[in-house]
C-alpha cells in the first residue's frame, strides 16, 4: 500500500532522512519508533506530500508522491504531531469545513460529519468552541478530522499524545478496529504503544532504519542474554563469586539491598534456563532464597540497545 | 471551484467569529463619516464664495456632488491602506503559527486553491468595505444628481487599487508566523509604494521620475477619480496582484521544501 525507497531528506544544516526503505502491507499497522528528531515526523511529512524529498521515491496505493500529489493526498487521513484545529470554530463546523476541502459530497457532508464524531467519541461537544476543549478532546476531533472521507490509508503522527489513561485505551482499540479495511501508520516514542498495537516496528534513529520487525521477533531476536533476578541472603562477595563461576553465567550484577538481602541480576548464556541451576547452588550452599524471576527484555531495552549502540558505532568511526 | 469556495466560507466566517471584522468596519465607516462631513462643510464653503463671487463677475456652474464625490473617495483610498493590512496579516501567519497549514496543504486542494481561497475571501471583506461607503454616498444621490460615470469608474479604481494592495499583504503574511509583523511589514510595504509618489516630485531626472511616479500606488488612481478609464493603470493594478499572488504561490511552495 505504501512503498518508500531511498527517501532521503537534506536540509542545508542537517540530514533528517537518509536512504530510508520500507514497504506497508494492505490492513497492517506500522508503528514508527525512535527517539524525538530521529526524522519519524519528516517521513510521514513527505509519505503525506506535506513536504517534498531530496531524494527518493514514496508511492501510496501505486500512486507516486511527487508525480499525482493529489491522488495520493485523497487517499491519506493525516494527524500532524499538533493537531490542526482552526480553535475559534465549532468541532461540526470545522469537520464540516474539511469534509467540503476533502472533497466531500454536499448531500453526504452530515452524515460523513456525524459518523466520524461518534466513531472518536465527540458527539457530544459538537457545539463547542474547539479552544474551550479539553486536550484529549482536541487530540480526539483532530483524529475525527483523519478518518473524513474514509481515507484507505492513515498516518498518524503520535496519536495518543496528551490523552488520560482510559482515553489512550479508547484510541488504542480504535486503532486496532480501522486495521483490516484501513493501512495505518503510527508513531509514538511510548514503547507498550507499538506492542498493544502495531504488527510491525520500525525503529529509527538519527533519520536510518535501525531495525524492522515485529514487536514479538524484535524481543527474541534481539535478546543477546537472558537475564534472571534473584533475591538471596547470604555473604555477599561469596555469593557473587560462586554464581560468577557456574557454567551459563555471563555476569552478575548487585541491584540493590534490602534487610540483608542481596537483589541481584545474572545474565545467562542465550537460551539457557539456568534458573533450576541458580536454586540449587544457592540451597546447597545454605543460603536463603527469598525471590528467583526469569526477566525478559521489555522493547524499552531493546529500543535503547539499538539506538545507543548505533550511537556507539558512530563515535567509533 | 467547490474548494475555494469551502476556504472563502471559511476565512469569512473567521473574519466575523473575532472581532477584527467588527473593529474594522466600525473605524471604517465612523471614519469616512468624518471625512465625509469635512469635505461636505469645505464644499459648502466654496459654494458659498463661488456664488459672491458670481453676483460680480456672473455665475458659474460647479458641480458640488462631483467634487464631494471625487474628495471623499480620494480620501478613502488613504484611510484604506491603514485598513487593509489588518484583512491580510493573519491570512497565512496564523495558519503557519496553529499548524494548520499541514491540514490545508496535505489536503487534496492544489496550492494555487489555498492562495486563491485567501485572497478571495480577503477580497469579499474589501467590497463589504466599499459598499459601506455608500451610507454617506447615498447622501450625494438623496440630495443631488452627481454624474455617475466618474464615481463608477472611481470605485473601479478603488477596487483594483485594493485588490492589488491585498495580494501584497498575502504574500507577506506567507512569510511569518506572527499576524502583527505581518500586519507591520505590509504596512511598510504600502508606504513604500505610496512615497514614491513623493520622492518622484522631488526626483531631477525625468527617467527616474518617470519610473517613480508610474510605481506609485496612488498617482494611478487619479485617473479613475476623474473618470478616465486609462488601459495602463489598469494593467498597473493586475500586473501588481498578479505578480504578489504569484509570490505567495511560490512562497507556498518553499514553505513545503523548508518545512
């Protein structure tokens, strides 16, 4: 459905994109992850036709960015990172008002205006001066304001920003209901986000792909250790030296202290149970046992794993 | 067509939900009351001493609506260039400064629609301007018979003159996100184009008073105020909206490559 090859962006101070390629299936969600300024908001700016790129080719539905800017933009919902609401209108008149510039068709215009506020949730201040809503109100009318006209594709750019817990619920499961009959691509910088939601990651940094996958592979490919926390009560420095020296162990790390009790994590040769292994010796040595956990790496560490060792690399060269 | 339209409904209602069109018109048309009051007492005066002086030397005609018209449309000319930065300076500032520029032009509109849409509706706010005017003008009709071939082409005049001053303050206001630099700098910017006017009686060389006068925005309403319709400065009102809606266009475009 949308087809990125090579996209480059160049601004006279700074590279924002470079040689970025990737591909959205029909009916998936893609979830945009990086740290803020990887280049996230300028690839969904030129997918968008906002902006133009310095090289490169996007298309959307076959469609080239460049070439048929219209065609493409008709077949895209958009919300910008702020989302762009005239404040001194009501929220009808102004989904009224882009309905009509969405082409629209006049005798279709209130119940295309109705059906989006009650798919958002905001039916119920369709009177009421955009300003004097709340944020997550606004967040929710300019998400309304996407879905006119029933775009095949969206892109949205951190949609649950500034919305409260239940809110963020709300727009998740939203989300996950467009996908099938809808091509959506999100960003978010919220690591749970991308896993509740998207069926695939793409993980940017300092404008390059750093790593494409499902959340789920990500996890697994990505996990160079296993890690397990334990929480034991013993002779400190004997503890450590004796779990240092099982086969499997990697390293062992202090995590804290409590009532003389040592948290401490190990990290395990890759796909290793050793947890079995870690009770036993800790009992045969007389020690005692009070907590013994397998911790997978949350997307979070992964994430930072990613983006700090390609900082690494750079530093390197 | 449908999508000027939308933008043109739109900035006018925006134009009516704040109170710049309310402040506008009201110092509009308090003001050109004034003028108009002035003029007429002036006027007065002048017959006054037209008709003395014709019990020496025989009457004259003069033709007091024709010069109350010409005076007072002539003043409205300077009133409205105080006015028509403030219908200008939030057109494209405000749109860049909310964000919403990304809505219109990620829209499927093309951007010669977006500056089209402004301009218009800009345009629209101007004509409920000058037909304001025809609250003291209709005096002149209630009380008298002015000809109106010369206030028919002075209001053609007035028109072009504040189609062509609009398209300026457009494209300025494409080139900042604050409606009061935007409102400032087109102010400058008319200023400029009225002074020359003055530089030129002041300029020695026949060529550079020559081209000085012609760039005048005023000197070419003169024409119109008398009731000539001259073909030049006619084309001088068009080429000048012309070439300022051409660079709001591209003002536009680079407005997408500088994101």
């Amino acid at each position: 459905m949308i087809s990125v090859e090579k996209l480059t962006k160049r601004y006279p101070a700074k590279t924002a994109i470079e040689g970025m390629s990737f591909q959205v299936e029909r009916g998936e969600i893609l979830g945009f992850l990086g740290p803020n300024g990887a280049g996230k908001t300028t690839t969904m700016r030129i997918i968008t036709g906002f902006m133009p790129a310095t090289d490169g080719k996007v298309s959307v539905d076959g469609f080239d960015v460049f070439e048929n800017p219209l065609d493409v933009r008709r077949r895209i919902g958009y919300l910008p990172e702020s989302p762009p609401l005239y404040l001194e209108m009501t929220v009808s008149s102004y989904l009224r008002f882009v309905a009509k510039i969405k082409g629209v068709l006049k005798q279709k215009l209130d119940i295309e205006v109705k059906r989006v506020m009650e798919r958002v949730n905001i039916a119920d201040v369709q009177d009421r001066i955009i300003s004097k809503l709340s944020k997550g109100y606004k967040q929710r009318v300019g998400l309304a304001q996407a879905l006119l006209n029933d775009p095949p594709v969206l892109i949205l750019d951190e949609p649950t920003i500034g919305l409260d817990p239940k809110q963020i619920h709300e727009v998740r499961e939203l989300i996950k209901d467009l996908a099938g009959n809808h091509t959506v691509v999100l960003s978010t910088h919220i690591l749970p986000e991308v896993e509740q939601t998207c069926h695939r990651v793409i993980i940017i940094d300092h404008g390059k792909i750093v790593a494409v996958d499902t959340p789920k592979n990500l996890r697994s490919q990505l996990q160079g250790a296993e890690r397990i926390s334990i929480e034991v009560q013993g002779p400190f420095s004997e503890v450590v030296s004796k779990l240092k020296a099982m086969p499997g162990v990697v390293d062992v790390q202090k995590v804290g202290d409590l009532d003389g009790r040592h948290k401490l994590q190990i990290e395990s040769e890759l796909q290793k149970d050793l947890r079995s292994d870690l009770a036993r010796t800790i009992v045969q040595n007389g020690w005692g046992l009070y907590e013994l956990q397998s911790a997978t790496m949350s997307l979070e560490d992964i994430f930072l794993k990613l983006t700090t060792a390609e900082e690494a690399e750079k530093q390197g060269t | 067509m449908r999508n000027i339209s939308a933008i043109v409904e739109r900035e006018l209602r925006a134009y009516f939900n704040s109170p710049i069109a309310y402040v506008v018109l009201t110092i509009f048309i308090f003001l050109s009351g004034l003028f108009f009051r002035s003029i007429l007492a002036q006027v007065m005066q002048m017959a006054l001493m037209s008709q003395m002086q014709a019990q020496q030397f025989g009457p004259r005609p003069i033709d007091m609506p024709g010069i109350i018209s010409r005076g007072f449309l002539s003043t409205m000319s300077v009133i409205l260039l105080f006015v028509m930065p403030m219908l200008t300076m939030g057109l494209f500032s405000e749109e860049k400064k909310r964000g919403t520029i990304e809505l219109l032009l990620t829209s499927p509109l093309t951007d010669l629609q977006v500056v089209l849409g402004k301009f218009f509706a800009a345009g629209a706010f101007y004509l409920i301007l000058l037909l304001s005017t025809w609250i003291p003008m209709g005096v002149l009709y209630l009380y008298g018979s002015p000809a109106s071939g010369p206030i028919l082409t002075a209001y053609l005049g007035l028109l072009l003159y504040g189609l062509a001053i609009l398209a300026v303050g457009l494209f300025i206001s494409t080139l900042t996100e604050n409606q009061i630099i935007a409102a400032i700098l087109s102010f400058g910017a008319i200023m400029v184009l009225w002074l020359v006017d003055v530089v030129a009686q002041n300029s020695e060389s026949a060529t550079s008073k020559g081209v000085l006068t012609y760039l005048s925005i005023l000197s070419h309403l003169d024409d119109f105020m008398k009731g000539v319709l001259a073909s030049s400065n006619v084309i001088f009102y068009l080429s000048l909206m012309l070439v300022a809606l051409f660079l709001t266009y591209r003002s536009i475009d680079s407005l997408r490559w500088r994101g």
